[in-house]
C-alpha cells in the first residue's frame, strides 16, 4: 500500500521558526529573477551588474565649452562701460527738488558699494525704483521707463495737499492746514489794471437768490440796477497763474480780493476744508479735458468761491456744503446747458446759470 504524501506536507509539519529568522525574512532583499530569454550570451558575465552608459568625451567637452561661453557672455554684459546708467531725464518735477531726487537715485542705486554692476541696465529694477520714489518723496505716482543701452525717464505725479494763496500784493505757498509754507513772489505791475466796475464774478459771489425753481432751473441771481450801470474806474488784479504755475504746474492759485496782510509762517489764512474742496475741484476739472480752473476767487468766506476757466463762464461753489454732491450735479447739468456767464452750484441740487 502506497502513501501519498502532498506537497504542501511540509509547510504543513515544518518545525517552527523563531521570531528573529521571521523578522529577518521580512527585511532581507528579494532577489531579481531573470527570465531565460534574458541572460546574456557569454555565462560568464554577471546578469545583476548595472550597466553604465558612458556618454562620448566630445559631448563633455561641447557642454563645457557652451557654459563658458555663456559665463563670459553675462559677464561683458555685466560689466562693460557701455550698459552703465549714466543718462536720467527728469519729467513734471514741479516743486520736488531735482537735486535730491538725483541725489536719491544716486545714492541708492547708481553708487551702492557691491560686487554686482547695480548700476548696469539690466540689473537695475524699474518697478522697484519708481516705487521707493513715490514712498520717499510722497509722490501720487512715479514712472520709471529703462532707455536701452544706458539711459532712464523718471515722470513723477505730485500730490497736490497745496495751493498757491494770493492776496492781491504777494504769491503764497499755503498747506492744508492753512499756514504759510514760504512767500512765493510779488505781485507784478502788470497784473493791475484799470477797469470799469461792472457785473463781474466777484458780485456774482456775493449775490444770493430766494428762488424757489425746481431742480436744475436755470435762472438769473438779483442784481440791482446801480450795480451794473455803476462805471467808477478801478483796478482790479488779475493773478498771472502762468507766471506761477511754470514752478507750481498742478496747483491751484486761489485770490483772495480782501486785501489782507499775510506774514510768514501765519497760521490759519484759510480754513482746511475750504482748502481741500480748492484742490478737489482743481482735479476735477483738470480731468474734464478742454475745461481748465485757471484760478479761485472769493471776496467773502460765507457767499462762495468763483472759479475762472478757460471758458467765457464762471462756476460758483459752497465750500460749506457737499462737495461731491456739487460736482455730480455739475456733471450732470454741462452737457445739456451751454452757459454764456456762470453756473451757480452754491444752492443744493438746484442750480442756476446764464
């Protein structure tokens, strides 16, 4: 009688292994199997030896060659005399110095001690310049466009927190507080002449109406007679803001036809928020295209402030009152009216012109 015996017996009856040889078992490397189709010719060499694959000494060599070449190319370009930046165009400086804004430019990028050309074309940063320049002078904006091979235009914006006060003897620097900055220059004798009193914007300042049109009615403010038939010759100043505005170019130049004496370093000359709706006006309009402020008058702090354009008309405004909601409604009203004389916005959202 045979006994059959299963393959699997002996995994069956196999003697227990300890738990060293297990855990050894577990970490110890698989060998690769090859299949027969695989192994090489020659039973001699050994099928598990990495092949390695060495490239061609003339590749070495080009790549080597390609990477001084390219060493060398950066390296003219780094430093050779040709890229230095030595041409700066300066645009719109206005009453930024131009000594210390070269004196910045210097200092902190054409002249800084270090081992790279900072003051090469291609190392010097645009973006980075223009944006140090608006922080450190406090600029609205700053543009700097690079001028191959060694050049550089910086355009700058000034903040207008300024204006530019006239009391019919002497030109004023003024801040937003109000107070004198520094006398700018006098009055010229050619910015007197003699006229004949008449309707003019400065009665137009000082006229009130009790007008009850509805919204956006146009309508003529009370003048009595002898104020325009009245021919008493008188002179009348006329601010020159060309003069002013060749070394102030965005301010606005505001006369102040009382006739008061100012001294230097004087402190509240006007009120802030009539400072500040000045120079919001100024940039509205200088935003309008064809319609420029060319300056501001006022005769009383309480009847309003004319603004003289570059139009035959006038425009008349409440410092005391909204402001934004006053030039929305001017907005708004010039495209459909075409005034000879003024537009009055002194009154809320009724409004009066001629």
């Amino acid at each position: 009688m045979k006994h059959f015996r299963s393959e699997k017996a002996f995994a069956k009856y196999k003697p227990e292994e300890s738990w060293k040889k297990k855990l050894s078992r577990v970490f110890k490397r698989k060998q690769k199997t090859i299949a027969i189709s695989d192994l090489p010719s020659h039973y001699k060499s050994n099928p598990y030896k990495p092949q390695n694959q060495v490239k061609p000494r003339k590749i070495k060599l080009k790549l080597i060659l390609l990477l001084f070449i390219i060493i060398g190319w950066v390296f003219c370009l780094a430093y050779t005399p040709y890229f230095r930046i030595n041409k700066i165009l300066y645009f719109n400086l206005g009453n930024t110095s131009r000594a210390e804004l070269e004196t910045f430019v210097h200092n902190n990028y054409l002249n800084r001690k270090s081992w790279l050309p900072l003051n090469n074309y291609f190392f010097i940063s645009s973006n980075k310049l223009a944006s140090d320049i608006k922080e450190h002078f406090s600029l609205e904006s700053a543009i700097v466009t690079k001028v191959f091979p060694n050049g550089l235009n910086i355009e700058v914006k000034e903040k207008i927190s300024s204006i530019i006060y006239d009391n019919g003897k002497k030109y004023f620097l003024l801040d937003k507080e109000g107070t004198v900055i520094k006398p700018l220059a006098d009055v010229g004798q050619n910015e007197l002449k003699l006229k004949p009193q008449s309707l003019s914007y400065s009665q137009l300042s000082s006229t009130s109406t009790t007008s009850t049109s509805p919204k956006l009615t146009s309508s003529t403010p009370n003048v009595s007679l002898n104020e325009v038939t009245t021919s008493t010759p008188t002179y009348e100043h006329t601010p020159n803001n060309e003069k002013i505005k060749r070394f102030f170019v965005d301010y606005p130049v505001v006369y102040d036809r009382r006739n008061i004496d100012i001294e230097d370093k004087q402190k509240n000359v006007l009120p802030p928020e009539y400072i500040d709706s000045i120079i919001s006006w100024n940039k509205e309009l200088g935003q309008q295209g064809r319609l420029k402020p060319k300056f501001f008058v006022f005769d009383n702090l309480n009847s309003g402030i004319v603004i003289d354009t570059s139009e035959a008309w006038y425009i008349i405004f409440q410092p005391k009152n909204d402001i934004s909601l006053q030039m929305s409604v001017f907005k708004e009203l010039l495209p459909t009216i075409k005034p000879k004389a003024y537009i009055d916005l002194r009154f809320g959202e009724k409004v009066y012109w001629k």
